[in-house]
C-alpha cells in the first residue's frame, strides 16, 4: 500500500470543515472557514455545487469577501456578483487595488457599474478610471495605479525623509518610479541602489534609464513574456505620450501565466478557461452545444467524402478497414504541428521572418515521416489482405496526407491569427476537418482510380 503523505494544517481544516457542513454543524463551520487563507476558500467555493456554494458565502466573514472574489474563476465570481446590490459592492471594493476594482466593475452591468462608481469617493474614482477604459487583457487593464514617485531633482536623503512618512509602501515595490512635472516617466530608483547611496547626491545621478516601459495597450501575454525574458518584478505602464499610469507587478504577470496556460488547455476542446466545474446542467449544455454543432458540421463533410465513393467500398471491402489510419495518422500529425505553432506564437517565438524557415521544415518533416510510416503499413496492408494494390493505394494515401496535415497544423494558427480568431479555439476543429477530407480523398480517390 502507498505511503499518504501527511497533510498539512490547511488540508486538516479544510477537512474539518466539510465535516461540519456534511453534519450540519453551521457554528463550527463558520469559525472553520474564517481562519482559512482566501484562496482555500476560494478553492472550496469552485469545489462546491451551488446549494453549498451559497451557504459556505453566507458563512463568510464580510472583510474576507473581496479577497476571496478575486481568487476566483470569473464564471464562479459572476454567481456572487449577480446577487449583490450597490451597497454591497460598494463594501466589498473598499481599499481594494484600483486593477481589482476595475476587474469586479467589468464583470456588471453598465447601469449598475455606474452606480458602484458614483457611490465611491472622489479619489478611489479617479483611481479606478485611470483603469477602467483598458481591456482586462493588456497592460492598461493589468496594472496597480498605487506607485511610489520622486523628481529626479530630489536629494537621496529627501526621499528617504519622504518614504518614512509613509505607513507602509505598495507591495511588491522594488524600484521608486522617477517623472518630471508632467508626469512622464524618465526611470526608475532600485531600492537597494536607495539605501546604499550617498544620501547628499540627487536621484538624477543614481537613477537607472533602461528599466523596460510597457504601453498600456500592449497584451498581457506580452508583458509575461517581457517579465519572463527581463526577469522583472515590476515594471512602469505609460499611455501614448509617455505620461505614467502605474505598475504591473509579478504577481499579476503568474496570473496571466496561469490564466493563459488554462486557456490552451481548454480550448482545444472548445470550452472556456473560466468554465465552472459545478455550473447547472442548462448553462453548460448550452455552452458546449455549439462546438458540438460545429463538430458535427464538420464531421457530415467528411462524411460525404466518404459517401462519394460508395461504390468503390461496396467492391473492396478492405477500405472501409484502413481509412481510419490514414485519417488517424494525418490528424495525430497535424495536432502535433498545430500544437507547437500555437505555443510559439504564445512566447512570442514567431514572426514574419521565421515563418517561411518553419513552414518550410515542417513540410520536410511531414513528408518524410509519410514516407516512413506509409511503407511500414503497406507492407502490413499488403500482408494483411495479400493484395499490392490496396498496399499501393495506402502509402500513397498517408504521404499526401501526412504532408498536408502538418502544413495545415503550421499554417492555420497563422492565418487565424491574421483573421482575429482564437486559433487554440478553431485550429484544432479545422484541422480535424482538413485532414479527415484530406486523407480519405486520397485514399478513397487513388483507390477508385486503381480499381476502376
């Protein structure tokens, strides 16, 4: 038997409480539930079919909600936000980060997010608008208005008098961000270059120009893989004319990770990465319904390829046993392509210059790996059903069609792309199409040649 290993103290509570919901021991489960860190409790509520979901919520302290709303899966935050009214969101959004608080209102209806903003104070206002305009899905729509800024002309020991007043400095703050009086950004002041400075000399001196800017409207997934070449752990957004807007910060940037590497993952099978695992039968039937539509389109396409040839199956009845390895092999071969492109496009590894090269190597591989495989299962085809012709008929049939998935594999998140169409999304689809016509065209088409 294999060695458990031992739970930690998070795993022991989170037990205990759902022994005392299952018993109904609502006290307990209360005092349970409020000494876990938010995302535990997160994790619970994901965990939890609705009926329980609105009651472990209910048992919930509320200084603890807002942390818990942002640990969670959109789709599951959108249950609670629905059943909320002003007051309460306008509780909940206090002292909240301003990309926090711009995520939430993004997720509620025009009307009532007017009202949510209208009921705030002027400054936490003015914080969330500064966000509020950009897509959750760049840098505008990423970033933490809560910065630290000097002028360059400050002495060292003047800033050092100037964050002392402070009662405490944004996380994740690892440089003091330096502007003129417009507010432009000029660079940035290390705090270990801060505190290991002559305090009489300026900030100008000391400061550093190259530390990487991003622009507001550049996508997430860009500024990750920025973070990621740069290893940075924060980093100054600007608009258009350089002015600053705030700071992304690591911690966001591993959300994007996460969030990005779950959208892969669940694309591929046509479903959303925010899907709810406990969503009611009715919202996530009508949510697959149509990918399945689509896949069924699909799959009456290749069908009546298939159905064209009728005849020419009536009179080898051996086809009908071999067409599902050459479309098998052609789809396995195309997936592999599709998938490497998919995810060099998402580090940024692709470009118009390097296109043709990839391409033109992914053909190579195609076709020599159709070479490969169509002679072994020609010869078994051969053995199989003691016929050359039908041996013929398949190699033939896997090189043109191993060829023309891969290409298809490397060529279609390309196009996709250019179109605006999540390729994760729709390339697996059309590529399960293009291969399935493909291959059995071939197949069937160089069989009804030889046999006619």
């Amino acid at each position: 038997m294999p060695h458990q290993p031992p739970l930690n103290t998070t795993d022991i509570q989170l037990k205990e409480l759902s022994e005392a919901l299952d018993a109904g021991i609502l006290s307990q489960a209360h005092r349970l539930l409020n000494t876990l860190p938010s995302e535990d409790i997160a994790h619970l509520l994901e965990s939890s079919p609705p009926r329980l979901r609105s009651l472990i919520w209910k048992l919930l302290e509320q200084e603890q909600e807002a942390d818990v709303l942002q640990d969670l899966s959109e789709d599951v935050r959108q249950f609670f936000l629905d059943q909320m009214n002003v007051a309460e969101l306008k509780a909940i959004m206090e002292g909240q980060d301003a990309d926090d608080i711009a995520d939430l209102l993004q997720q509620l209806p025009d009307t009532l997010m007017r009202q949510v903003l209208e009921s705030m104070d002027q400054q936490d206002r003015q914080r969330v608008e500064v966000v509020l305009p950009y897509p959750e899905d760049t840098a505008g729509g990423l970033m933490n208005t809560d910065t630290i800024t000097v002028r360059p002309d400050n002495a060292i020991d003047v800033v050092l008098r100037y964050l002392r007043r402070h009662s405490d400095i944004p996380e994740m703050t690892d440089s003091l961000l330096i502007v003129n009086r417009r507010d432009e950004y000029i660079g940035s002041l290390p705090l270990t270059r801060l505190l290991t400075t002559d305090p009489s000399i300026t900030v100008r001196e000391v400061m550093s120009t190259d530390l990487d800017v991003i622009p507001a409207d550049m996508p997430d997934t860009q500024v990750a893989q920025l973070f990621e070449r740069k290893d940075l752990v924060s980093a100054p957004v600007v608009d258009e004319t350089g002015k600053l807007l705030g700071r992304i910060t690591i911690d966001d940037v591993v959300d994007v990770i996460r969030e990005e590497a779950e959208h892969s993952v669940m694309s591929m099978h046509g479903l959303d990465e925010d899907e709810d695992t406990f969503a009611p039968a009715v919202k996530t039937a009508r949510r697959r319904a149509v990918w399945l539509g689509i896949n069924l389109i699909t799959a009456f396409i290749a069908s009546s390829v298939i159905g064209m040839f009728q005849e020419t199956i009536d009179k080898v009845v051996a086809l009908a046993v071999l067409m599902p390895i050459v479309a098998g092999m052609g789809g396995n071969a195309g997936s592999q392509a599709l998938t490497l492109v998919i995810r060099g496009m998402a580090l940024g590894r692709i470009s118009p210059s390097n296109t043709r090269w990839l391409l033109g190597r992914e053909l190579a591989a195609g076709f020599m790996n159709g070479v490969l495989w169509a002679s072994l299962v020609a010869l078994i085809a051969w053995f199989w059903f003691n016929d050359p012709i039908i041996s013929l008929v398949i190699g033939c049939a896997m090189v043109i069609n191993l060829t023309i998935a891969v290409i298809s594999g490397a060529t279609l998140p390309i196009i996709l792309k250019k179109l605006d169409i999540d390729p994760t999304l729709a390339g697996t689809i059309l590529l399960t199409t293009i291969s399935d016509v493909a291959g059995f065209l071939s197949f069937l088409g160089l069989a009804a040649l030889f046999y006619s």
